[in-house]
C-alpha cells in the first residue's frame, strides 16, 4: 500500500537546480521553448526529491523528459507503482482555468491517471502543485482548443485537496482514465518525411505544423521521438556558430551604463516639465537605481507613449523591476483602454494592468527577477499591439 505525508506546502527551489536548470536551457534558440524547457527541468528537479520523501514507492521518471522534448511539449510524466501523474508546470499566477496539452490526453501511451496543476514562481524560487484532476475529468469535462491543441479545464473543477488525492490512489476500482482509440500507422516513408518538415529548428512550434494525427503517431514511438530531437538538435549546432544576437534588451548592461537604441534617460526626454514627473510607488529611493524610458507607438492614429523601466539590485543578486507607461509630453492622459502587461516568454500573461478614462500613467505590480531571465512588456490597444522583450 502507498503511504503518503499529505502536506501541500509551496517547495522551495534549490539555487543548485534554479542555476543547472537554466545553464542547460540555454542550448535551445527560441526564447519561448527555451523557457518552457527551463520551467519543465525546474518542475521536475524539485517535485521529484518532494514525491521520494512522501512516498514509500520510489518514483520513476518517464524516459521522454529531457530538454529537447520540453522545448516541444509542455509537461513530465512520473511514474508511482502503477500510477501514472503527468505534471504541467506554468508560470502563469492566473488559477482560473488548467490547459493540458492533447499530446497527454490522446497519444495512448501517454495518458496519465491523475494531472497536476503546478504554479512556478522563478522570482521567488517556488513551486505549488495547486490542484488536480484525472484524465477521464479532462476528456468528458474539459473542452478542446484546436487553436493550440490544449483541453482546458476550469479551474474550480480541480481537486485543490491533495488528501483526497493521495486517499484516492489507493481505492480499488477507481476509474481515471478515459477509453481513447489507438492513432493510425505511420509506415518508415511517412515518418521519414514527416521528420525532416519538422528537424528545422526555426519551426517554434513543431507540435502545431503538422495534422494531430501523424504528429501523435511520431512521438508515441520512441525511435521517431528521439530521431527528432536529435535533428532538431543538430540544427541547433550547426546554427549556434551564426547565431545572431537577439533583440532583447539586456537589463544587466544598464548598471554598466550599457543602453540599447532607444533607451534615453528621463531627464533627456522630459526635462524638468513638472507635470510629467512621476514616482515609482513603494520605490526604496535609497536604493541605488537606473531608470531609463523608450518612446513606444502603437499606430498612426494614436499618440506616441512612454514606456518607463526602473530597476533596483538586491543581495541576493536579483533585480526589483518597476514599470510604468506614460503619455507623451504635451498629453495629459493615456488612451482609454490601453494596458500594459507582462508576460512569459511562452505568452503567458503574468500581470495586466488597464488605462481608464483619465489615467496619466499606469504601473505593473513590482516584480523581481534572476539573472538570465527573459520576459516581455506588451503594449497593447483594441487595435494594435506592440511589445518589447528583456533578459537580465
């Protein structure tokens, strides 16, 4: 019989697998898989050591986690006796719904017994596995999004009680999994082709370039899924030698008083116009601090606007990030509607903040970040949007 210590604390982190994990992300180009790979290593490293000390079964780690099979699928598989969970990490601090990728729920020997949402928080070196549900819930109750190929589950349909559980596992006779057909044959030919469409590298999503249906038939043999991941890797070692510089904007540089084009400082822009002062609110102002302010434009019909970044060091060796948007010199307000947002490199939203009639300025809640972190700030209008990435 399984026995569990059914505590759900936030896990912390350990600095050694915060560091490890995103040194070995960094083999991968695309910024949004690349961060994807780190959050799944992250999730995996800490989760793994949490089930060996709760656990009297010895977890087994499903062969298919590695970074490579990160940077196309989101999710682990681990194995406890003869029950499968399938872990799907996300950055995003929204609990309002669960989004599993159809990889999890119609390749059959991936299907997994129970799912488990998990909320990782790299700023403050955390993870919290917030709920859960099983297969069967997610194919009768959950719908299907054929824009990114995910089932989608409300969040307050999952099971936010790990007791019930770890109670549950050890029930005879409790159904978990939904019955799904087998996907159709690949001959050697088919998949041959299939693979060299996917081995290029700049394809970001290889997962949504082909029909669900081959895509499911190459990853549930493991020969084909490796072949992959091995090409696809090779292309990465053959592209790294003239690997451009990306456009994001180095962050860490601005203490060296390093600025990318654009990048003015506010008494430059403003100058001493006392209307167009601002305050960071709960800004430590005797920090040492950079603030630097970029002109952003969404469209010919609307005004040019400001973008407004200050950071601040702390010792543990990450930076407070503060950012506010303002409107031009000679407007008193910003456009009605128009929102500032933070987001992962995988798109997700993790702050938004909104613009209302007569708003001079509007400000993300404060964030911190490690060195080697990547996010964008998007600015965005009902009709036009543009955005700018960062990397610590």
């Amino acid at each position: 019989m399984l026995v569990f210590d059914t505590s759900t604390p936030w896990l912390e982190i350990p600095d050694t697998v915060q560091t490890k994990s995103w040194s070995q992300s960094q083999s991968i180009l695309i910024p949004g898989n690349r961060w994807q790979a780190y959050l799944n290593q992250v999730c995996l490293q800490t989760v793994l050591p949490w089930l060996q000390e709760k656990s009297t079964v010895e977890p087994t780690v499903d062969s298919r986690n590695s970074l490579s099979f990160w940077e196309m699928v989101n999710g682990s598989a681990i194995i406890l006796g003869t029950t499968r969970l399938i872990f799907i990490p996300s950055e995003a601090m929204d609990r309002s719904e669960f989004r599993v990728p159809q990889e999890w729920i119609d390749i059959p020997s991936w299907v997994g017994d129970y799912y488990l949402a998990v909320e990782v928080d790299p700023d403050d070196r955390c993870l919290n596995i917030w709920g859960y549900t099983t297969h069967q819930a997610l194919k009768s109750e959950g719908s299907y999004d054929p824009s990114d190929r995910t089932y989608c589950l409300d969040g307050n349909d999952l099971i936010q009680d790990l007791t019930v559980f770890w109670v549950m596992q050890q029930l005879p006779g409790e159904a978990t999994r939904a019955i799904v057909p087998p996907l159709p044959a690949l001959s050697a030919e088919q998949a041959e082709r299939w693979l060299q469409q996917l081995e290029d590298v700049a394809i970001a999503l290889p997962r949504l370039e082909i029909p669900f249906a081959p895509w499911g038939a190459l990853l549930e043999q493991d020969c084909w899924l490796q072949q992959l991941c091995q090409q696809r890797q090779s292309s990465v070692n053959v592209t790294e030698p003239t690997r451009q510089g990306t456009a994001s904007t180095n962050l860490s540089q601005w203490w060296l008083n390093v600025f990318e084009a654009g990048w003015q400082a506010l008494e430059d822009l403003l100058g001493s116009q006392p209307d167009l002062a601002f305050n960071f609110r709960r800004a430590d102002s005797t920090a040492e601090q950079v603030r630097r302010v970029k002109q952003i434009q969404l469209g010919a019909e609307l005004p040019a606007l400001l973008l407004v970044v200050m950071l601040e060091t702390k010792a543990d060796g990450r930076m407070r990030i503060w950012v506010q948007m303002l409107p031009q010199p000679g407007e008193a307000y910003l456009p009605a509607n128009l929102r500032l947002e933070l987001l992962s490199m995988t798109g997700e939203v993790l702050q938004s903040v909104e613009a209302g009639g007569t708003s001079n300025y509007i400000q993300l809640r404060r964030f911190k970040s490690p060195s080697g972190a990547q996010f964008r700030l998007q600015v965005a209008s009902a009709d036009a949007f543009t955005y700018e990435d960062f990397v610590v």
